[in-house]
C-alpha cells in the first residue's frame, strides 16, 4: 500500500504532502529532492529506490506528483496510471495544472487527495464519482492569454470560421461552479485532435522516419447525459483498406484504441465515435500513423557549413522552410543545435532570436512564429572556447525540432461532424473544435 503522496515543484518545493498511513514525517521527501537537485527534473526516472524507499512520480505542469512505498507490493505501471489519473482529476476540478493554480486551490486538492486514497488504498479514479462528493469551490488561474480575437491559439467552431472562435482559455476552466452561478454555466463542450509528429530527416533531406501519435479529446461541460456523435473522415482505415480507397488516398492507420464508452460498432461501420461524455477532460480516441503521410511534413531544413581551423571558428547557414498552406500559422518554433566542442561566443545575423543555455556546447534558434509557405534563414559564426577538435563540421548535430501548428495535421484526420443529442427539447450546446501538431521528437540529421 502507499504511505505518502506529495506533490513537488520542479526545484524541489513541497507543495502537497499527504501522510496517508502516519508512518513516516515530512523529511521522507528529502531523498526525492536531492535527486532534483542534482540530477535536474528532466533526468529523475519514474521509479526511483533510495534509502530502503519506492518512489514513483510523473511530471506534469512543472511539477512531480510522486507516491512512496515503504514495501514494493504494488505494481509501478499501474501507481504511473494512477497518477496520471490523479492529475487529470485535479486538473479538471482546478482548471490549470501549474503551481499557481495548485496553491491557489489546495485545500480543494487535499479534498480529492482524501476522496481518492483512503489509508494508502485507491478508491476512485472517476471525476464522475467524485463531483458529488467534493464541495471547495475552485478558485480559477488562468495561464494563457485573456483576450478573444484573431489568434493562433484560438479554438474555433466546427466549420473553422475565423468570425466565430473564442480563446482558448474558455478550456481551462474547472467542471464545478458554486451553486448560485450553475444558472450561468454554459452548456458546451470542446474537442481537440492532437498529433505529435515524430520524424527524422537524413543529411540528404530524404525522411527515414515519419510517425506520427495522435488523439481525439475532449473536454465536457455539458447538462444531463446527452449522446455524442463525432464523425471522422470517412476514408479512415485501420490496418488494410480496399485498393480502390487506397488508390483515392485514404487514411489508413497502423494502431488505434478506444476509450471504454466508445461504442466500436458504428466506428467500424460508419467512422463514428458514439458514447456518452466522461465528466471533464478524457482520451476518447489514440492512433498511430506511420511513414505513409497524407499531408506534407511542416517542415524542411537546408544548412550549409564551413570552418577555419586557425582562427577557431564555424560558420553555418541555416534555412527553415513552414511547408503548410499559407492560410495556417506554426508558433513556438525552437531549433536545438549541439557542438562537438565549447562554445566561446556565438554571433548571429537575427537579433534577439539565439539564446544560450546552461549547456555549453548547446545553442538554440527561437523563432516566434512562421506562417505557412514562410522561410527564415540565419547566419551563426561560432567561436571555440576550448580544445578545437579535429573534424567540427562533421560531428555537428543531430537538430532538434519544437513547434506548435493551429489547424493543421499530417494525417488529415479531422472532425466532420459533431452531433450532440439529449430528451430535452431545445438543448443546443456551444460545440468548439480544433486541430493541432507538436513536433516532440523532430531531428535533423546534418
């Protein structure tokens, strides 16, 4: 069983710290935190034995929620499901999952963490069977920006019309709502289809690698217990499809898995996902999609480089090239580049657009945003602090990747239709939808 659950920022701050079997103090979270430190947050594995001590975490929004086992008898993938679940839940009660949400609300997070554990022991995983039982009324933190107008991070109707869109801070608030305000709690729901992309691009710009790890999810705020109906590409396959589709340039996936309360009949039958919305934010569809894209990768890269050996410098030339259509828009672009050797100065042809990093032989191109067909280039001179080494030019790299892209995704999978049906007459929720591509894992092999 569990003996403690705690909650950590990620420089090691307690911020939650629950003693569920009052068989240890606070200092059993020392351990944890000096793993932190030394080690960094991004390096700590998600099970850690120290001090005759289990430690199992994740970390989501900055912060580490970890369990510790005073005995191994339990079972390290299902306490990762388990708080990932927990996390989900605070989430969808809280609004945001950052630190400042979680000490505005803590007292609300101590109600779901005794709600949920009871002497070491899960009793619910379930917003559904918690909403009833919680009553701190959740002080809402938003993290993104307030304003409603033309922007990338807008979510937007189903028809993807630019006049009809809200900000995307309408998701992120909580599922409760004091009672006096429950009139005011707008009936609506909110469906993003999400798609990282993981790929790899070869020297000679040929893609030895494109996959592709989506989902369908969902964020529910609407009354009673209404169908859904979320119609999908109709030619979407999973596994084989008739050649004849395949020769049209169907959709065919390699992997693919439901959410319990997805009827899998009619997605067989008609691509439909029908089920019966979960209370607040849920996975109702995952797939993978691997090599055979329908839609270009966002990206190419071209880069040129030389050295002078005497004088200790490297020259590069750096051209991005956003292969989306001109109507779309990619933001939070960050290229890593890594060296064979200390960097001493770096000089840049774009003011403001390289930053340094603790990491001596790291540097990183930041790029605000990109608009589809856009291409941006810079000149980076590199001068050498340390030791030159023999072949710098050869032993550049791999580049890594980070983006963002609005409305758009490789595999072309989008929502046609949203249909959402209750016994009571005159039910017409707001419906909001929208698509997005992160690039986690994009490399260039230079």
């Amino acid at each position: 069983m569990i003996s403690i659950f705690f909650i950590l920022s990620n420089i090691g701050e307690v911020i939650v710290f629950k003693n569920l079997r009052h068989d240890h103090d606070r200092s059993i979270t020392d351990g944890f935190v000096e793993r932190i430190k030394a080690r960094g947050p991004q390096k700590i594995p998600p099970v850690l034995i120290t001090d005759g001590y289990t430690y199992v975490s994740i970390y989501r929004g900055g912060m580490f929620f970890v369990v510790v086992l005073a005995e191994p008898n339990l079972s390290p993938l299902f306490l990762i499901e388990a708080l990932n679940k927990i996390s989900e839940i605070i989430k969808d009660f809280c609004g945001t999952l950052n630190t400042k949400s979680m000490r505005a609300n803590l007292f609300l997070v101590y109600e779901l963490i005794e709600e949920n554990l009871d002497f070491g022991v899960f009793q619910t995983l379930s917003t559904s069977d918690l909403r009833p039982l919680v009553h701190y009324e959740p002080v809402v933190v938003h993290n993104i920006k307030e304003e409603v107008g033309f922007s990338a991070d807008a979510i937007f109707d189903l028809g993807l019309n630019f006049l009809n869109q809200i900000s995307s801070n309408a998701a992120t608030k909580p599922i409760t709502v004091a009672a006096q305000k429950q009139s005011e709690q707008r009936n609506e729901i909110f469906i993003d289809v999400v798609e990282k992309l993981n790929v790899t691009v070869e020297r000679d710009g040929e893609v030895s690698r494109a996959e592709i790890h989506g989902s369908v999810r969902l964020k529910s705020f609407l009354h009673g217990s209404p169908d859904l109906k979320i119609m999908l590409n109709r030619d979407l396959f999973v596994g084989t499809c008739p050649p004849e589709y395949r020769k049209k340039g169907a959709i065919v996936l390699d992997e693919c898995c439901f959410h319990k309360c997805v009827n899998r009949e009619l997605f067989s039958s008609d691509r439909t996902l029908h089920f019966k919305p979960p209370l607040g934010e849920s996975v109702i569809f995952t797939y993978i999609l691997r090599e055979k894209l329908k839609n270009p990768l966002p990206f190419r890269m071209a880069i040129a480089k030389t050295a002078d050996t005497e004088l200790k410098e490297l020259y590069l030339i750096m051209k991005l090239k956003c292969n989306i259509p001109s109507s779309r828009r990619c933001q939070s672009i960050s290229l890593v580049i890594p060296f064979p050797f200390d960097l001493g100065s770096v000089t840049s042809s774009e003011r403001g657009s390289i930053v340094s990093t603790a990491n001596k032989r790291i540097v990183q191109w930041q790029v605000p945003f990109m608009d589809g067909a856009q291409e941006k280039q810079i000149k980076l001179k590199i001068k050498a602090a340390g030791e030159w080494p023999e072949n710098p030019v050869a032993n550049i790299g791999p580049i890594s990747l980070l983006f963002e892209c609005q409305s758009y995704t490789c595999s072309d999978i989008h929502i046609k239709k949203l249909k959402v049906t209750e016994q009571r007459q005159n039910y017409l929720p707001y419906k909001w939808a929208r698509s997005v591509s992160h690039g986690t894992n994009y490399i260039f092999r230079v």
